[in-house]
C-alpha cells in the first residue's frame, strides 16, 4: 500500500468529522464575541480604551454604537475638554519662563509667536467653556435633563493638534502666516460648533431660565478687559430658597455699540428660549470681535517691545470694524465695534493740521467716548451662579438644601446697557434686559 495515497474515510464519519469541527469553530466565535464585546466591559476599562481613540471616533462612531459606549465616549470627551484648559494653563507659563530664558532673538520670536498664538486659543476656550459648561458638566447631579456631551470630537483633536505644535516650536507655528492660518481655522472651528450647539443641543432642553442659569454673565466673563466686580454677597439664611448669591458688575467695552429698535413682531416668533438663545448669541459674537481687536494691539506692542531687527518694518493692525445684525420678538439689534486704528481713522483725523485753531486742537485730541457700559444685577441660587464665582462658594452650607432638591430656585438677572455711540446718532442709548425664574422673560426699553 502507498503510503502517500489518502485513506477513504465513510461518507457518514466525514459528515460526522465536519458537523463536529463547524460546531467547534461557532462556539469558539460565540465565546470570543461574548468575552471581547465592548457592552460587556466594565466602564472603568471601556473608558481605558476609548481614551486610545481618536475623539473623531468616538464623537461619530463609538458613541453610536450602543447607551453603554454612548455613555462611556460623553465621559471622556467631556473629561478631554476639560483637562485641554489646564493644559494650555501649563503650556502659557512654560513658554512664558522660556521668554525669560531666551538667548538669541529667534528664541525670543519663537517664543512671543508661540504666546500670541496661546492667547487667542485660550480665549476661543473660555467662550466655548462659557457656552457647554450648564450642560455638559452640571453644577449639581439633580438636574432636569440628562447630561449632554461635548461633541466637538474633531475640534478637540486640532485643538490637541494645535497645542502640540506649539509645545515644540514646530516652524510651522513659528511662521507667521502659517501661525495665523492654524489659529484663525481653529476659531473658525469653535465659532461654527457654538453655533450648531446653542441652535440643536441647548434649545432642545432649555425650556426654562433655571437652566440656562446666568450664562449672560459667562459669556460677559471672557472679556479680555474691562471687568469689574461691585458688589458680591453670599447668604444661607432664606427658608424660601435655602440660600443666595447677590452681585453687582459692571462690564465696558471700548468703541463699541449696542442698539435695539421697536420693530413689527413676526407672529411665528413666538419661542420664548428662541429670544433668550439669540441674545446670548449677540453677547457672544460682540464680546469675541472686542477681544479679537484687543489681541491684534496687544500683539503688535508686544511685538514693538521686544525690540527684535526684522526683515521687514512691523506694520500696526490694519484699520477693522464688526459688525452685527439680527431682528426677533419685535426687536431689531444692531451690535458690532471698531479697533483703534479704525477709531482714529474716523475721529482723530478729520481735521488737516495745516488749519488748526484751539478749538479744533482740542475736538482732535478729546475724541468722542464711545465705551459700551454693561450692568448686570444678579440674584440667584448657588447652583445658578456664574462660573466665575463657583470656587469662591461655601457649598457645604448648601448642601442639605441641594439634596432635598427645592423647586423654589430662584434667579433675577437686570442687564442695563448704556450706548453712548447710539445716543450720538440719534438712537435708543439704552436697553434693559430681563431674565428671570419664571419662563417668560421680560425686556423693557
């Protein structure tokens, strides 16, 4: 017999031998899929694991996958966005110790490069922190709607993207142009996410001034310049509401402008969280136009300081103005400011210097005030409170009243704002806005 030749093997054990071996090879599948599912998990290590991930996936893919992972994903990305301020913290005083340290001018212009780049990231961050932080991260656990996820899984990865960069000096971030592209699309970035979050996520569950608490005063927080606290007093002594926070701040924007015109109401407007979403909107985008022009002078001093021999001659701002529209609830807004070279184009520089008499000296050398003045009077609960103000509250005093979960919160919020630009041109120099516990929000002109 040949030993090479294949053995016959009956036609019934050969059916027996394949049934047996496909038997062993499903559950041997069904094992490996029970035993490596990502539901089955324990949080704490599917939480490991997702850390590894792109916050891409995890924002578009992971989190769609099942309640567990959705879960699971929320808690890292909100965690991720969180620990991304602490981070650019570090990386501001390590460059700024760096500064100190430097040797040679090209370690001095990387350096001021590097800072100037920070800033205007770490600005974007404060708004966007301003905008999320109610939802993603409650000041208490007893809320009314489930905690949302910070979503923004691309925009964390440029953002990781971007500080990485930086922490190396990376000539691509050294480059001016360069500098200015990746920092100008990241805001783009942070601009376009506010937006969708405050049109989608946060008008779907804030149906009530007790959830969106005192983001106007958020939002005023991320000024750059021109914040001052009046009055702060803290009390545990109300039966009613268990305790409150008072204050008192007044806010100034330099060459800036905010009107509001008596105009025909729309009767499809009638969405009370629609009005309150775009006044923060309005807030937003006035308050990031006045520290972007900020920025761009504070650089270019800063720049001029550091005395460094350029190539080319540094060349101040060019001239630059925003401005802002928008018509709701019977009111029509126009909002916006200039920067300083526009301001001086338009008032400092309409007399020729050949025909001076006093009078005229005086009219170009005292140019009109047209500071924005924003009062806010607060009264609220501590869980409503501005984050600003957050670390400084004796919570453990109002602990017993957290638990029982009062539904007496209160909160009355009086924005005053006083608008010496429209006064000069004739229009309303003043507008009060209104908010308060109850769900209709009351505005008065």
């Amino acid at each position: 017999m040949n030993v090479n030749k294949r053995q016959k093997i009956p036609s019934t054990k050969c059916h027996q031998l394949e049934e047996s071996q496909r038997n062993r090879t499903n559950s041997s599948i069904e094992y490996s899929c029970h035993g490596y599912a990502l539901d089955t998990l324990p949080p704490e290590v599917l939480e490991m694991v997702l850390r590894l991930l792109p916050f891409h996936d995890l924002a578009t893919s992971v989190r769609l996958v099942s309640r567990h992972c959705s879960t699971t994903a929320a808690i890292v990305l909100n965690s991720a966005f969180l620990k991304a301020g602490a981070r650019i913290e570090s990386l501001i005083k390590h460059i700024q110790n760096a500064m100190k340290c430097a040797k040679t001018e090209s370690e001095l212009f990387n350096c001021s490069k590097a800072l100037n780049a920070l800033e205007l990231v770490k600005a974007q961050y404060k708004m966007l922190r301003a905008v999320t932080w109610r939802y993603t991260h409650p000041p208490t656990k007893h809320q009314k709607f489930p905690r949302l996820c910070f979503y923004a899984g691309s925009l964390l990865d440029n953002l990781n993207e971007l500080l990485g960069r930086i922490a190396k000096y990376h000539s691509s971030i050294v480059d001016s142009r360069t500098a200015d592209s990746s920092v100008t699309s990241f805001i783009g970035v942070c601009k376009r996410f506010m937006n969708f979050f405050e049109k989608v996520s946060e008008r779907r569950v804030n149906r009530s001034a007790l959830i969106s608490g005192c983001k106007v005063v958020d939002i005023l927080d991320c000024l750059i310049e021109g914040r001052q606290l009046l009055s702060f007093k803290e009390s545990s002594n109300n039966k009613r509401f268990g305790g409150t926070v008072s204050m008192k701040l007044k806010y100034t924007m330099k060459r800036a402008w905010f009107t509001c015109l008596e105009v025909s109401k729309n009767a499809d407007e009638n969405s009370w969280r629609d009005e309150q979403r775009f006044m923060y909107l309005r807030l937003r985008r006035l308050v990031g136009s006045v520290n972007e022009h900020l920025f761009e002078n504070l650089h270019y001093e800063h720049e001029l300081l550091l005395q460094i021999s350029f190539t080319l001659p540094l060349r101040p701002p060019p001239a630059s103005t925003y401005s802002g529209y928008g018509e709701y609830g019977g009111r029509f807004f126009y909002y916006g400011n200039m920067n300083k070279y526009a301001y001086e184009n338009k008032f400092m520089h309409t007399v020729s210097t050949a025909h001076l008499t006093v009078e005229t000296e005086q009219q170009v050398q005292r140019p009109p005030s047209f500071d924005l003045v924003i009062d806010i009077e607060l009264k609220c609960t501590p869980e409503l409170a501005p984050l600003a103000v957050k670390s400084n509250l004796r919570f453990d005093e109002f602990e017993t009243y957290e638990m029982k979960m009062c539904r007496n919160q209160q909160l009355y919020l009086r924005m005053n704002v006083t608008c010496p630009a429209s006064a000069a041109n004739r229009l309303p120099g003043n507008f009060v806005w209104e908010l308060r516990s109850s769900r209709c929000m009351r505005k008065n002109s």
